[in-house]
C-alpha cells in the first residue's frame, strides 16, 4: 500500500514505545487513529503527540486532528482479552469508517529459564503476545477482507521469535507463536487472493519500555519474581538501552508497508545469525543464539 494519507491505522500497546512511535509516524503521514492499550495516560500522551505531529506535517497549528482531517481516537484496550478487542474494532470501524492498517504491537517481556516459569507467567505472556496478535485478527481482518481495499497487518513480533536463547524461553515460546500466526496469515490471505499484506516486525533491542512490563502486568497474575527472571531482565536493560530509536522501528515499518515486506530486521547481524541458524539446524545442532544487539 504506498498511499498512507487519508486511510486508517490502528495501534495496539500505543502507549508507550514502539507503539507511540508508530502513532505520531501514522499521524505525520496524514492518517486517521484509533489508538488502544492498559495505560490510560500513556494513551492520552501519544493521542496528543500524534495530533501535533499531524499539525506539525500539514503546517496546521491546530491540535486536535490530523492534517488531512484525520481524527485521532482512544481506547483502553486490554489485547487478551476478546471482548475488548472486538469493543475496539467496532469502534474503529464504525467510527473511522474503516481500518487499513492494523498493528498489533501491544506486548510484554518476561525472562527466565523455561522450568522455573509458573503457569501465571505463561498465561500473561501467552496472554498479550500471542492472544493479543489472534484477536486482533480474528476481530479486523474479515472486516479488512469485505472492505476489499488495500490493507497491512504489522505484528510486533521480536528477534526471540526467531532465535530461542537461553533465560527468554517463555518470550521465545510467545514470540514463535506470534511468528508463526504472521507467517500463516500472510499464506492464507495470498491464497484467497486478498489485497492485504503481513508484516512481522522483528526487532532487536529498542529503546522502549519493554524491560519494565511488570508495570503492566495483572494483580491476578502477579507472582514472586526469581533470582533467573532478574537477572534476565537487568540483561534486557541493557539490550535496551544500547538499542535503537523507537522512530527508526516506526519507520521501517512504514518502508514495509508500502514495499510489502513481510520480514522485519531491525539489526544488520540477524540476517547472518539466521542463516547459521538454519544450518546448525539442518547438522542436527542446536543453534548458537545471536549476539542479541
Ligand atoms: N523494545 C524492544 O527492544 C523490543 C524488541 C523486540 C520486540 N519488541 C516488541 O515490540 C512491541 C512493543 O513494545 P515496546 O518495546 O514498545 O515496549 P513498551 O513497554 O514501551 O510498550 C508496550 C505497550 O504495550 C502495552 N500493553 C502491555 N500489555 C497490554 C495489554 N494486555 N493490552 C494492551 N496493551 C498492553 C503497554 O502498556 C505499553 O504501552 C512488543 O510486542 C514487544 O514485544 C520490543
């Protein structure tokens, strides 16, 4: 889809992040917004970011919508949970008077090795990174299909979708399946002879909140955190803080959209880690993870 002004993007986990920055790109590029996640002031800082981004882009110095007469609209969305999801897209359709790109970005981070993780773990991970990426599709993409015009479904997946390394086993467990839901709906839109195209965004390491998802996380699914799990997450601090700009994701994920690539690399070194990967795998070896960036 190369023409982005005038159409309609929805953003899941906008508050913060990756999620933000793919807001004020959208909003710079002239669309209409339906922005959700848990975070209720988050929400509304990105809602403003985006509106002044879209002013700043159309010379305009209004505040409140986007250049183009886009509109930007919020909505507190928890991703797992289905109802929720299918609230949000009924608005989003019913509001913006259709959906062109949907970004199911929303997502959480949880390390440590794979026997010490409780169900608790994998029901909050499994939860938002892999619900959240199915009910996003499950809710807009048969209504994307019958508006039968160009469409883009972006997933945020991560580089623990594509490498399973050691200490971030339920992430890689979430992340493959997010990969896979990606690559599965890529398949069965070509085969049906859609307009809409899949993106799986893989990044590496992001200068996001991502390494403070405990924020977020439920009471309900709260437990003790372990010795493993912290020091999985003081590793991904610093992945964090040495990575890249959340704007440079946003627009990479934009070139995507418009040259309609599926795959996603934020990080030069991947590409060659993955071809290795591959080769370890074929030998009968386990793979030697990347040198995570
Ligand atoms: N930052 C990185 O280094 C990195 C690397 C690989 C993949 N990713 C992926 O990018 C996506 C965005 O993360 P980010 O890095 O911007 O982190 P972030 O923590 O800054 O943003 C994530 C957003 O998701 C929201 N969220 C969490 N649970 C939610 C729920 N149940 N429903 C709705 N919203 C929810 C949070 O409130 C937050 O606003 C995630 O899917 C993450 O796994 C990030």
């Amino acid at each position: 889809m190369r023409e982005l002004s005038g159409k309609v993007a929805v953003v899941t986990g906008a508050s913060s992040g990756i999620g933000r920055a793919l807001a004020v790109r959208f909003a710079a590029e002239g669309m209409s917004l339906m922005l959700a996640d848990v975070d209720a002031r988050g929400l509304t800082e990105t809602a403003a970011m985006a509106s002044e981004a879209a002013a700043m882009a159309s010379g305009d110095s209004g505040a409140v919508s986007t250049g183009s007469g886009g509109k930007v609209l919020t909505q507190i969305t928890d991703v797992s949970d289905a109802p929720a999801v299918h609230h949000l897209a009924n608005r989003a359709f019913g509001e913006l008077g259709g959906v062109h790109v949907l970004c199911n970005n929303a997502g959480v981070f949880q390390g440590g090795r794979m026997w010490t993780r409780t169900e608790e773990d994998f029901a909050w991970l499994l939860g938002v990174n892999v619900w959240g990426v199915l009910h996003g599709i499950r809710e807009f993409v048969p209504r994307m299909i019958e508006q039968d015009t160009e469409g883009h479904i972006v997933n945020s997946v991560s580089v623990a979708g594509l490498f399973a390394g050691p200490n971030l086993g339920g992430q890689a467990v979430s992340k493959y399946a997010a990969l896979a839901a990606s690559q599965a709906l890529a398949h069965d839109l070509r085969q049906v002879g859609s307009k809409l195209r899949v993106t799986a965004l893989c990044p590496g390491g992001v200068r996001t909140g991502i390494s403070r998802s405990e924020r977020v996380r439920p009471a309900d699914l709260a437990v003790a955190r372990t010795r493993d799990d912290l020091s999985s997450q003081e590793w991904l601090d610093e992945v964090v803080d040495k990575g890249v700009d959340p704007a440079e994701v946003a627009d990479a994920t934009v070139d995507a959209i418009r040259d309609e690539r599926f795959l996603v690399l934020t990080h030069e070194g991947y590409e060659r880690s993955l071809r290795e990967q591959i080769s370890a795998l074929l030998d009968g070896e386990i793979p030697e993870p990347p040198d995570y960036e």
